[in-house]
C-alpha cells in the first residue's frame, strides 16, 4: 500500500474507532452496544410570539405528552452558523436576467440589506431532532467458547443460527421502535410541533456533518 494511502487507511480506522455508531439500516442507527435509534426531525414553535393563554395550553401539553412516555427521549437542537453565499449569488443571477429596472433596482437593495445584516450578526440557523432509543442485549461468544465451538465443528452452525436469531431479533426490535416513533410524532403533534423520521441517506448526511463539520460547510447552501 503507497504510504499516502496506508496513512489515510489508519486515520480512517483510528476514526472509526472512536465512533458508537456501527451501522446504519433500515432508517435505523445501530451502536456498537447493540442499541438502536431513529431520529426525527422536528419543526419549530416561536413561543415568544404566542399569548398566554396558547403559551399555558401548549405548557400543559408538553408537560401531559412527556408524562405519558415510559421510554426516554433525547431532544438535541443543532446549530450552524448560516452560509448564505450560494443564496446571494443566486440572486444576483436573477437581478441580471431581470429585464424590468425598478425589479433590478429592487433586487439589489435586498442584496445589500442581506450583506449588511449577515456583517453585523452573526445568525445561525437551529435543527431541532428527537432521538429515540432501544437498548438491546446480545450474547457473543467469548473466545474460548468460539474455539470449544470451532473444535466441535459447531462454530459455522452456531454462527447462522446467531445470525438467523439476530435478523429476527431486529425485525421486532424495529417492530416496537417505529411504534415507539409514531407514538412521539403523534404527541409532539398535540403542541403543534411537526416531525417526521429522517431515512437512512438523512442520517448519513447528518451524522457526517457532525463528524466533519468544516467539509459539510464547503458543501452546506440556502435552499429556498
């Protein structure tokens, strides 16, 4: 292996080591203790902007929806500082296919205003997600047993019926967990908080934006 590649090689694996994250299937986050988790995407609720009578209502909903769970859930809230150079640059393309002046003149004076705002104040932009958990126990041989087992010609057999006994064993995990998920977007609902399960690819995306916060924000952009 060219050194260049055997050092990004062992940086790779040196990463990989410090994740908790064994896989990613079925919609479903798998850690390396066996535990499982989905994650929803939220949206979110300006309760500044609420009277007080709304703001007691969805006190005592929240408080009735958190009552009623008997899992935990994590509440995590991302935030990023807001990129909005791809957005700028967009609306400058317009401003100059723009045939009508009194628009282009328009145009430009919302640009400005932008720049002016965004170099003065930082603004970040927040996620709000809901992850929920299932703890899972497995059994896995230990080495002595794997090689009692191997000796007796019973390590492969073993091995497939493990395997048979660990796809059943998540197909009902996943079972229980998506009744779990539908159960907290139901009750989220209650307040007036949308949220919907991220897929597999969203959760790729997320977690490597976590992982590599300086390259997810070569890529990150406005989306209208």
């Amino acid at each position: 292996i060219p050194l260049k590649n055997k050092s990004m090689a062992v940086q790779s694996a040196s990463a990989q080591h410090f994740l908790s994250i064994q896989s990613i299937q079925d919609d479903i986050v798998m850690l390396k203790d066996g535990g499982y988790r989905i994650v929803l995407m939220c949206s979110s609720l300006n309760f500044a902007l609420k009277s007080t009578e709304e703001q007691d209502a969805i006190t005592y909903q929240y408080q009735n929806f958190l009552n009623s769970l008997d899992f935990p859930i994590q509440v995590v809230t991302l935030s990023r500082l807001l990129n909005i150079t791809p957005y700028i640059e967009t609306l400058k393309s317009r401003q100059k296919e723009e045939d009508n002046e009194y628009v282009k003149i328009q145009v430009g004076e919302y640009i400005e205003f932008i720049q002016t705002l965004i170099g003065t104040t930082n603004i970040m932009s927040k996620t709000f997600y809901v992850v929920i958990p299932y703890a899972q126990h497995t059994f896995e041989p230990s080495g002595a047993l794997s090689g009692i087992l191997a000796t007796l010609g019973l390590g492969k057999k073993e091995g497939r019926r493990a395997a048979e006994t660990e796809r059943k064993t998540f197909e009902e995990r996943k079972l229980q967990m998506w009744q779990r998920a539908n159960a907290i977007i139901e009750g989220l609902k209650s307040f007036g908080i949308r949220s919907a399960p991220m897929n597999t690819e969203e959760l790729v995306e997320l977690f490597y934006g976590l992982y590599n916060p300086t390259e997810f924000e070569k890529t990150a952009s406005v989306v209208e």
